[in-house]
C-alpha cells in the first residue's frame, strides 16, 4: 500500500469537510464504545486477564527467537511449510511462487490488515491472479478499489447509501429494480456472490489473529465464516502474519481471546474462533492439500529492544481508535497507510520511518483514552511522545515549531522567569480580554482561534493557586 502519511494535514483537513464520512462516523460510538463498556462490566476479571494477556506477550517478546523457532518446528510436524520473510516484497514473490506453483487464476481471502500491508492483491493482479476478498466489509472497499479505514471494520466509514450505490454499479446482472433498503439485504446479495467465489478458487490466503509455538496453529476470529470456507475449501491455504502473533500456548492464547472480542466489538467471543493445524490428513473430509505460512518481519524485529516495543503487544482489536476523539473526526483514510488510530501513530513510523510518517504522533490530544482501554496495556501516548522527540531531534517538524520549543525550554528550565512571564501575560490578557471575555483573534494562537474563541484568563495562574493552596496547608 502506497503511503500518504506524509500528507496527513491534508487528509485530515479533507476528511473533517466530508460530510458522508462525518455522518458515518457517528455509528462507531454506539457501534464500539458502549459495547465495550458493557461487556467488560459484565465480566468481574477483566482487568485480571488484561493484566494476564499483557504478561504473556511481554514474555513471548523477551523470547520470540525461541517460540518462533518451536512454532516452526510444530508447522513441519504437522505437513505444513514456512517461509521467513524478511520484507514486504519478498512476502508477496513467496506468496505469488506458491499460487503459481497450482497454476492458481483466483485466490479468495480473509481478512489480513498484513496483506495490507505488503500491498498483496495489487501484486497479484499484476501477475495474472484475481484476489477476491470475502470478508463484507474488505469486499466493499474491493469494489471501491480503496484502502480499509478501521482495522476491525474496514467500511466503517461508509453509509449504507454508498454501499448500495455501489452494489448497483458493480452486480449489473442482478435486476435492476431488486430492493436493497435493508441491510440484511445487503448481506444477502454479498453472500450469494461470495458462495460462488469460494466454489472456484485454487488457494485460499488468511491473516493470523494468533500462532501457537506449543502446537503449530494459526488461530483465526471472524463474525461471518469467511474465513473458515478461505481455508478449506482451496487446494492450498496460506497464512500470512508478522513475528508477534506467535503466543506460546493453547492456555495462553485463551487468555487472550477473552479480552479481544470483548475490546473490539463488545462480545464474549466471536462468532468464529477457527484453529487450524495444518494441511488436510489421511481421512479428512475437507481441508487443503497444502497448508504454507509466511511469515513477515518488515521493521518489527528493529523495534524489538527499544522504547517502541510494547506496540508489538498489540492484538488489533480496535479499541484504542474506537475511543480516540482524532479518529472519530477524520477516519482512518487520513492516516495516510494501514494501521490507523493511535496504534498507527506508534507502529506506522516505526515501520516505514518517522520521515513518512511523522505527522501521525502529533494527531492526538494526549487524552489517555486509547491506553485506558487497551486490552494490552499499550503505553501509547508515551510512545508517540517518544516520536515527536526523535522527529525533534531530526530536526523533521517545521522550524517554527522548533523554534517555540526552544523558546518555551528556556523559560521551562528557569521556573521563577517562567512563573513571573507567566503571570505578566496572564495579567495583560486578562485586562485585554475584560470587555468581552474572550479573544476571536490571537498573535501565536492562530491554530485554536480559527475555530473556536479563546477564553480570556480571569484571577491567578495555577501556579499561584497551588502556591498559595501548599501555604494554607490541609483543608
């Protein structure tokens, strides 16, 4: 996928004035947010389990040279190859080498934000190979021929007019006067294309919610069965996935599931939670005749061992954009590449570089709201605060910037200057602002006056307060 992260300002800028994008945008509240809620409520553990499931990625990454390893060796044991890969363009020739190795003309797919990101089904129709996505939402963006903008539902930043719209232009075979008013509709007509999709493909290709190094699976978790008819009904099944997904046990990787679907969409569990192991044996009634994992570093092996590395905890589940108030302003076509939200601030320059993709750590309030419901702990504000440093340092933010900064250092590092030009200008600003009690218009405030007024300050700094509140000692 080709990176516009450099040109976030703009996107964000186009994304806050369209006003389908704002209308869809309100579904993800009651669609995420209150789900989440309720289904941790009802759940007396679950901030046990999240501190458990943090635990165990925590160990995994400490030692994912060795569960790697086991997680091989229990793939070759079960009649299953792996591929190591070490970036995203040797993930898709190995990927194109095996469906050519069928003489494959069509692949059917579940959902994989890692396909995504090594740009698979463009490499594929390049080469003579028709990917069909089968996932509803991935097979809505298909047809748009756009990216996903959430990681969890790809469309989410569609209407149901637009999808409409677009199953009229697109199924031209179908009656013309069919009514599509209601979403199960909608469903329907997208499941009887499908059906005859999966019928015909050669090889099936899967992301990987999780490996297994104690019994070589690859676990996957769906809400339409997609995945499972991906897997089985194809000739071969790859599985694509970065390093990380590996979890050492099937105890540990249950752990996990039980904060993962109850984060993402409010559930207990998933409707599909598919274990495969693989390819098909000896008196098995279905399942593919070769069963290959690709395996994908692309960056992540760097972030091991550094102040990143906790980002690779990260079990997609959504919930850190769901609850992210930039997200819910401008989408996830604005972050410019795959991952999106908070967790795309952090992972995004660290996997294609903070020069492409520095803008994304300063798109968040720092409201904390991304790590408090983070399933796994993510520290993701202190990590795109370690961003901005490295970006500050590589001198990438605009030289105002760092000129302010620079300024603002030197009376931050002298705290009675500082207190004493504080309290100047928020004197002179108070008796400014006396009349009207607010500013429509501010030298160096130009960013929060062009859309909101600026309260004028009325009474003491904080730093006065608190001064004056130690003093008086205890209430």
């Amino acid at each position: 996928m080709q990176s516009t992260s450099h040109a976030f300002p703009d996107n964000a800028r186009a994304a806050v004035r369209d006003p389908q994008l704002k209308k869809a945008l309100t579904h993800v509240k009651a669609g995420f947010i209150d789900k989440r809620a309720k289904a941790a409520a009802k759940l007396p553990e679950f901030e046990a389990l999240r501190d458990a499931a943090r635990d165990i990625k925590n160990h995994t990454l400490e030692h994912l040279d060795l569960y790697l390893e086991a997680y091989e060796t229990r793939v070759i044991e079960q009649g299953g190859q792996v591929h190591w890969c070490g970036t995203a363009a040797e993930a898709r020739d190995k990927i194109l080498e095996i469906c050519r190795s069928v003489d494959a003309e069509t692949v059917t797919k579940g959902k994989s934000m890692i396909a995504e990101e090594i740009a698979l089904n463009d490499h594929l129709e390049a080469n003579g190979i028709e990917p069909i996505e089968t996932d509803l939402g991935e097979y809505i963006i298909q047809l748009r021929k756009e990216p996903p903008s959430h990681i969890i539902a790809p469309a989410v930043h569609l209407t149901k007019d637009q999808i409409e719209a677009d199953f009229r232009d697109h199924h031209d075979h179908l009656p013309a006067d069919r009514n599509l008013e209601e979403a199960a509709a909608l469903v329907a007509e997208a499941r009887g294309i499908l059906r005859q999709r999966f019928v015909k493909a050669d090889v099936g290709i899967t992301g990987a919610n999780f490996l297994i190094a104690e019994t070589g699976s690859s676990v996957i978790v769906t809400n339409e069965g997609n995945g499972d008819l991906t897997q089985i009904l194809p000739k071969v099944h790859i599985v694509v996935a970065s390093l990380e997904k590996v979890v050492p046990t099937l105890e540990d990787v249950s752990v996990i599931l039980r904060v993962l679907a109850r984060s993402a969409t409010g559930q207990e569990f998933s409707s599909y939670t598919t274990f495969s192991t693989g390819p098909r044996r000896a008196g098995d009634l279905d399942g593919p005749g070769e069963y290959h994992v690709v395996l994908l570093d692309n960056g992540r092996s760097g972030m091991l061992g550094t102040e990143y590395q906790d980002a690779l905890r990260c079990i997609r589940c959504g919930a850190c954009m769901n609850h992210c108030p930039v997200y819910h302003a401008i989408g996830g076509h604005a972050y410019g590449w795959v991952y999106p939200g908070p967790i795309g601030a952090v992972l995004t320059p660290g996997l294609i570089g903070v020069e492409e993709a520095g803008h994304l750590p300063n798109a968040s309030s720092f409201c904390g709201r991304c790590e408090a419901v983070c399933p796994m702990h993510i520290p993701l504000p202190k990590m795109m605060r370690h961003w901005r440093e490295r970006e500050f340092e590589r001198h990438l933010s605009p030289l105002p910037l760092r000129a302010g900064l620079v300024f603002w250092a030197f009376f931050a590092r002298r705290p009675a200057l500082y207190h004493f030009f504080a309290g100047l200008k928020t004197r002179a600003l108070g008796l400014l602002g006396r009349r009207r009690g607010r500013f429509r218009r501010l030298p160096l405030a130009g960013g929060w006056t062009a859309h909101r007024d600026l309260p004028a300050p009325q009474g003491p700094t904080f730093q006065q307060l608190w001064a004056r509140k130690r003093k008086a000692g205890p209430a």
